[in-house]
C-alpha cells in the first residue's frame, strides 16, 4: 500500500511539476526532491548523469542546492544535498554508494 501511494504522488509530481527553464534561461524547480548525503566528492554533472541520465541536467542540482555549493560544482564528501525529481529522475542511491541523510 505504502509503495503504491508513492509511486502514485511521484507520478502527481512529475505530472504536475514540470521541470525545465524560464523565459530568463532560469531553472524552474520542481515541487519536490529527495535528500542525500555524500560518502565521497563527486561533481553535480556526475550526479546529474547518476540520477538524470544525462549530464547537462547539472543545473537543477546546483540550483537546488546554491547555499551549500555556492557556486561550486564540486559537492564535498558527507554533505547533505537535494536531488529533485524531475521526470528523468531515477531513484539508485544504493548504486551511488550513498546512505540515505540521517
């Protein structure tokens, strides 16, 4: 039951939230994100290829995450980031090596 009102309200998020850029090339947001923290340096293109498929998708990871990065596009082992769902979004932090924030 749990998992199938997950997947119905990421489904409602990816449906609802569209991602993408503004009228300013600024990145849109989506309503939701999920929360990591990192057990080793990885850059935000790594993880937007992790988590997106695709590399240049890097800007709603940043942008997420501005005041912790601030500006950097390295993120430092052990930080807590957001990754938001957007509807490339795939769920495999086991395949990260990561551990859910604590």
């Amino acid at each position: 039951m749990v998992k199938e009102t997950l997947k119905i309200y990421l489904t409602s998020i990816v449906i609802m939230g569209a991602v993408g850029l503004n009228a300013e090339e600024k990145v849109v947001l989506p309503p939701s994100w999920t929360t990591t923290r990192t057990t080793y340096d990885i850059t935000v293109e790594e993880l937007a290829k992790m988590y997106y498929g695709d590399s240049s998708q890097y800007r709603y990871i940043l942008e997420a995450n501005r005041d912790i990065l601030k500006g950097s596009h390295t993120v430092r082992k052990n930080t807590e980031i957001k990754i938001p769902i957007t509807p490339n979004f795939k769920d495999q932090p086991e395949k990260l090596g990561w551990n859910s924030a604590e």
